[in-house]
C-alpha cells in the first residue's frame, strides 16, 4: 500500500483559500460518482447531509449514510465516502487560518465536543427540526460563499460559530460553556498536544500527569468530565489509530510498526491490537484490502 493520500489546501483550485463549501450533488456530478480513495485533510470537514446512501469510513471506523446526519472530520483523519448513488447536502472545509482571520480562538473549537480526533466519530443525528435549523445555517453559508459581497467571509464566520453551536447543543455530553478557556478546556488541549507529541514513546497516564503537574487521577476525571472517556482510553485510541494507518497503508512488518509505537516485543503490540480492535494486526489488513 502506499502512504495516505493528504490535502494540503481547502481549494486545489485556489492555494490561498481558508474556507470552502459544495454541495454533495455537484461533487457526485464533477466526480462522475467515481469514489475517492481514502484521504485526510489537514484542515476541518463537516458534511452535512439531507439524504443519502452509502457509507462513510473515517480511520476505518465505518458508519452507514442516511438522512438528517452531520459527519465532523478532523484534520488528520483518514476518511471515504462512499456513495451508491447522488447525496444532498453540504461538504465545508476550513482551516485554522480561517479561525484566526475571522476572530474565532482554536480554544472555542476544541471545546466543541464534535471534532473527535481519535477513536469513534459517529455521525451527529439531529431531529427533523434541529436540522433543519443546521441545514438553514449551511444555505446561508453558501449563499454567502458564492456571492461577492464585500466581507462575506466575515458573515461566513459568524454562521459556522452558530452552526457549530447548533450541533454541539444537540450532544448529550457537555454542551458548550459561555466561558470556552476555562481551566479544564486548556488542560484538555495541553493532555491532546503532549499525547501527539509522545504516544509512540510513552503510553501511561502518570507519565502526561506529571508532565501537567496534576495527578493521575485528577487528569482521568477532568478529561472523562469534558470528553467521556478517560485519558487513558485516549492515549490508547490514539495509538490504536495510528497503529492501524500504518499496518494499512505502509509496508512496515508488524514488529516494525510495534517498535515504532513504543512496543519493546512485537508479541505485546499484537496482544494490545488484538485486545482493542478483536483481530490481529495482519487480519486487520486482510480486512480492510478486500473492503
């Protein structure tokens, strides 16, 4: 397999763009349905969707496509949509140079508790009202994208924070607070980056404690409190997805990828993604190549 395929920009056709927005119908047009490989971005992708069939597979987590749904991407995930035949609805792709230009802190979107990084990214499933509140944000949106009125990007902004809003509302864990930079939200993004920055080396929660000068236990409470899972489901999920990125797309040997996520014996890296996924690693490929 060769490396995941990655988009740079929000426009190929407009390098410089931080924002974007087309209908699921035209992209089904242009693409002559023909099926996208699977892909990351590094930017944010939300799609929202009126109708569809299908599926959509976000780092090998598959979810079936239907109606009144809203799928958020972060940036790095693998993800495919699969479609059986034309969908309705909206794909919006912005960048955190969006955010700055337009006034909106990486702190409001981290305290959302849509773009989940790692693990499972069900879809968001609103009642018929909700969404169409959502759906009424997302017109106004590309009305706005394709008009040339001055400072639309401005007014583009302000209807993403709401539709944003919108959406993590309808969440059942943790609706968002007034106050996004509360002391909870920036230990939450400070645990996210270090675990970026050291899952392949070092896999306990004490060790991300005391790096935070927190407890152990302090850090697994704030986080179940805000995500829903514990820091240490966490550090796992992302191991276990990066893990699975590089079994499907490298040619790495499984005591290859095992060393490369901090596993001393390819034996404890095979037991751990047995444990957490139910197959063994080579499986696993076995699986997803003939998907």
């Amino acid at each position: 397999m060769s490396v995941v395929k990655t988009y740079q920009t929000v426009n190929a056709q407009k390098e410089s763009a931080s924002f974007g927005i087309s209908k699921m119908e035209d992209i089904y047009t242009k693409r002559q349905g023909v099926v996208d490989e699977p892909h990351r971005h590094n930017y944010y992708t939300v799609l929202i969707i009126n109708k569809a069939t299908g599926q959509h597979k976000i780092d090998f987590n598959t979810y079936e496509l239907s109606k009144n749904q809203i799928f958020f991407v972060a940036p790095g995930q693998v993800h495919q949509v699969i479609e059986k035949e034309k969908s309705l609805g909206f794909v919006m792709t912005f960048s955190n140079q969006f955010l700055v230009e337009n006034s909106i802190p990486l702190s409001f979107i981290n305290s959302l508790n849509l773009f989940q990084n790692y693990g499972q990214s069900p879809p968001l499933q609103p009642a018929e009202k909700q969404f169409g509140i959502i759906e009424d944000f997302a017109n106004s949106i590309y009305q706005l994208f394709t008009s040339e009125l001055n400072m639309r990007h401005l007014s583009i902004g302000s209807y993403l924070k709401l539709l944003l809003i919108e959406c993590n509302n309808i969440c059942a864990i943790n609706p968002i607070e007034l106050d996004v930079d509360t002391s909870g939200d920036n230990l939450i993004r400070s645990f996210k980056n270090l675990v970026d920055l050291h899952f392949k080396k070092e896999h306990s929660t004490a060790y991300y404690a005391s790096l935070l000068f927190i407890s152990p236990d302090h850090l697994n409470r704030t986080f179940k409190a805000k995500i829903g899972k514990t820091a240490k489901e966490y550090i796992q999920a992302r191991i276990i997805t990066e893990a699975k990125r590089l079994i499907y797309f490298t040619d790495l040997s499984n005591k290859e990828i095992g060393y490369e996520l901090g596993f001393n014996e390819p034996a404890n890296f095979s037991a751990f993604f047995k444990k957490h996924t139910k197959l063994s690693p080579s499986n696993f490929k076995k699986n997803e190549s003939i998907l």
